[in-house]
C-alpha cells in the first residue's frame, strides 16, 4: 500500500466540495448538501474551524478526512470529532479506510487529545462492521439532537 497524506490547502477547496458530494451520495443525502466553495473556504481556512487531510495513492487524491476539535468536561481536555471520512469506491477494500482512520487516531494521540468520536448512519452495516473490526465502541445509550436551519434561528432569537 503506498497511501500518503497531505493536509488541504486552500486551492484544494473544488476538490474537497466534489468529495463531500460524493460521500452525500454514497449516504443517499445529496440532497442536503448546501456547502459551496466560498462557505467551505471561509469555515476551514479563513475560520480555520476544521481540519482536512487528504489521503493520496500515488499523486492522485482517493479519499479524506475532515475533523474539528470538541472538548469533554468529564476527560478535562479536547478530543477530536471525526464529521468525515470517505475513500473512493474504487479504492475501497485495500486498507486506506484503516489507515485514514489510523492517521486521524495519531493526530489525536500526538496532540494529548482524550478520545476521537464520530457518528455512522444505522443503514450502512458495511461502514459500522468495519468501525467495530477495529475496536470501536457504540454508544447506544446517547442520542444527538440536532437544530438547524429555521428552528435554530428560533431558538436564538
């Protein structure tokens, strides 16, 4: 395997944006991408408010990851929250998905950071079948509430 990483740059913004619309595909939720070029650019490199890594076959860009920092009050100290992980399908089935992860997981470590989460959805067995190969832990005891769009802005006001 000779799988290598870089981290994004801001002319990597096009590429990132065709990414995350694939991976929306794969999850069946094209539909609710908004994200633009100009959103992305401002958020991840203006902001700097998450990173992104790019794994590369040779010279060519086969998959990333986009992570942020979160904090946990109980572990006292930041962690990482995992938003994306995502590897071509033509390039599935060759350990990168591992090794992205297993990039990320180092990244966590070398920064002190107490644990590296991310969510899966419930449909994709193939996904969640892999998450567990590697020791991960479900957390079935914990729901994610979400508000957006309208019903968050409610709320603020």
């Amino acid at each position: 395997m000779s799988l290598r990483f870089r981290n994004a740059e801001r002319k990597d913004t096009a590429l990132l944006l065709r990414f995350i619309k694939e991976l929306a595909e794969y999850e069946k939720m094209l539909d609710e991408v908004v994200a633009d070029e100009s959103t992305l650019e401002e958020w991840i490199f203006d902001k700097q408010k998450a990173e992104v890594i790019f794994a590369l076959e040779g010279d060519k860009e086969i998959g990333y990851a986009l992570f942020f920092h979160n904090f946990s009050t109980f572990l006292g100290r930041a962690g990482i929250y995992l938003e994306d992980i995502y590897v071509k399908p033509e390039y599935r089935g060759r350990g990168y998905g591992k090794a992205i992860l297993k990039k990320i997981a180092s990244i966590a470590v070398e920064r002190g950071c107490g644990r590296l989460e991310w969510c899966c959805l419930d449909w994709n067995k193939p996904s969640i079948d892999f998450y567990l190969s590697l020791g991960a832990e479900p957390l079935d005891e914990w729901t994610i509430y979400r508000l957006s769009g309208e019903k968050l802005t409610k709320l603020a006001i």
